[in-house]
C-alpha cells in the first residue's frame, strides 16, 4: 500500500468479515474512529471492549483483531509504514468523552474524504497533511490520558508472545518452541494466552497463519506450492488438508470462489 486510504468499517471487510475478525498483522498503520456501537478488539495480545468514541490505533506489524455487530459504525485511516507521519510505536486504545475532541477528529475524516472524493491537485500532499494532524491530535490525547496502566505479568508474557508471532508465524515452530524462547512452559503460555487473549496460544497462531493464508490466495496468483513454502507448511498436501479443515475448500477451490 503506498497511498493513504480512508475507509468505513463496512469497506474494510468487503469478501468476508474474516478480515478483521481473525488475528492479523498489517504492513500499514490502522487508525479506527468508532462513532456508534460497541463490540471487541484483541489487541497486542489483549481482548477489551470498545463503544461508542473510540479511538483505536494499531501500528504496523502489531497484532489485531476486530468483532463487531451491525450497529457498529466507524471509520478507518490507513497510513503507509514509510516515515511520511509521525505516529507512535505502540497500541493505544482511547475512550474520547471531550464533544470538542470528537468534533475535531470527526471533521478531520470529513476532510480527509472530501480530498480523496474531489480529487483536486497536490492531493497526495494534502492526505499526508491531514494524516499528521490525525497524528498529532491521537499524540495530544495520549498526553491528556496520562501515562498507561501497569500491566500484569501474565500481559507481559502474552505481549511478548505476540511480537514473536509477528516475527515467526510463517515459520512453522510449534508451541513448544515459543515457550522455550518466553522461558515458560507450554501449559503456562496456553493459560495466560487464554486468560489475557481469550484464545490458547495455538489458536492465536491458528488464526494468523488462516487470514494470510486467504489473503494470499484471494489476492494474488502465488502458486499454491509458493504458498504453502511460505507459511511454513511442510508440503503442499499438508496445506490443502489445512484449507479444507478450517475453510471448508481447497486452496485452488478458494481461489476461484473468490475470483467468481
């Protein structure tokens, strides 16, 4: 993605809600503004509620996922991963009270939208200006919430989980192995991961590897083979077995679903 892209929460998921619902990483930095609703986010490894006036950031290559209801509404900023704002390097969450806040990031998006539907000169410029205020007005908020909450050990470990799944879950390694490098036993990083996450260690890396697995087969013309090589399946049998078990299809059968 090179351009900055707004989107309602509707557009994100058009080909599935899978696309939010299911554990992923992004290489671009998401900004959602929930105007109305509620539902459930996981985020760095961290299940909690949202409603209505959130602010919900997610940089790059952070792990996130998203259930929500049809009476939600909101809308995304995505903003490439290539230095052009300035943003921070962690997930925040921000429950926004203040009207005139509200009104502020609102009318931002109004802009931002009004750009990108007229079109008009220097258009790639001016997203990048709206973006940074966005940026500031995110930053400006984190300084007025105060410094975060301490975090327990069991998130800490589940934290430190997640930036490892970011890293390896194409790698194939089992639980065992992720343990031995958090130095925790397996049974242990299965509890807090349940615990802190609402779902086993397994099923966080379980998740992972089938959004990417649809991404790569409903979005581009990799091989099946490159595929499963690249998702560290040990052939592709053992992947097709996989994409039959959890999506009810092969990988060639997906693809073509996707593409009719």
């Amino acid at each position: 993605m090179n351009a900055i892209q707004v989107h309602t929460l509707s557009q994100m998921t058009v080909g599935g809600s899978w696309q939010l619902e299911q554990l992923h990483l992004r290489d671009h930095h998401l900004f959602l503004w929930i105007t109305r609703g509620q539902g459930r986010i996981l985020l760095h490894g961290l299940r909690r509620g949202f409603g209505a006036h959130n602010a919900i950031f997610v940089p790059a290559g952070k792990l996130f996922a998203m259930e929500y209801g049809r009476q939600v509404q909101g809308q995304a900023l995505l903003i490439p991963d290539d230095g052009r704002v300035i943003l921070p390097d962690r997930t925040h969450q921000l429950r926004v009270q203040d009207g005139l806040a509200q009104a502020e990031l609102t009318g931002l998006f109004d802009d931002l939208r009004r750009e990108l539907t007229e079109a008009r000169p220097l258009l790639a410029e001016a997203m990048t200006a709206l973006a940074s205020m966005v940026s500031i007005w995110l930053r400006r908020q984190m300084l007025s919430a105060g410094a975060q909450p301490r975090t327990s050990a069991a998130e800490r470990i589940v934290r430190r989980f997640s930036d490892l799944l970011s890293d390896d879950f194409r790698s194939g390694k089992s639980m065992a192995t992720y343990a031995e490098e958090l130095e925790i036993t397996p049974t242990h990083l299965t509890r807090v991961c349940r615990q802190c996450a609402g779902l086993t260690a397994a099923d966080m890396l379980n998740q992972m590897v089938q959004h990417e697995a649809r991404v790569l087969l409903t979005r581009s013309d990799l091989p099946v083979q490159d595929i499963a090589d690249y998702l560290g399946f040990g052939s592709a049998a053992y992947f097709s077995r996989f994409s039959q078990q959890h999506f009810g299809a092969s990988p060639t059968q997906l693809r073509k679903s996707s593409n009719r």
